[in-house]
C-alpha cells in the first residue's frame, strides 16, 4: 500500500515514494516555503546568535574553510 503525506504548505495528500518534493507536493510548494525562509517570514523562535565579526561564512573570501 503507497504510503501518502499531506503536504506541510497547503495540505495536498501525495504519495511519499517517487514524490521529489517531498515532503511537499509540488515545486510551488517546495518554492513558497523556501521563499518564506529567506524573506524571514519562517522563523525559528529564539536569541539570535551572536557571530563575532569576519566569522561569518558568508562573508568569508578564502574558499578553503
């Protein structure tokens, strides 16, 4: 029996196996939400970390570490 899941964004059931959204149930679903982490509307609740100045990963220019 095919195993379905309700997709986390809307709700949809989808099959899990064979499914390459998964857990969502489509590419629009997969890109809605990703879009709600970078724009920061999707947030995880808490301190926000302190990262000492240049030790940033994203501000690194040395691609070695």
């Amino acid at each position: 029996m095919a195993q379905e899941v309700a997709c986390p964004r809307c709700g949809t059931r989808r099959e899990w196996r064979d499914n390459p959204y998964r857990p969502f149930c489509s590419e629009r679903c997969k890109l809605i939400d990703l879009g709600g982490w970078l724009s920061g509307d999707n947030a995880i609740p808490g301190e926000a970390a302190d990262v000492p100045e240049g030790d940033s990963p994203l501000q690194r220019t040395d691609r070695n570490h």
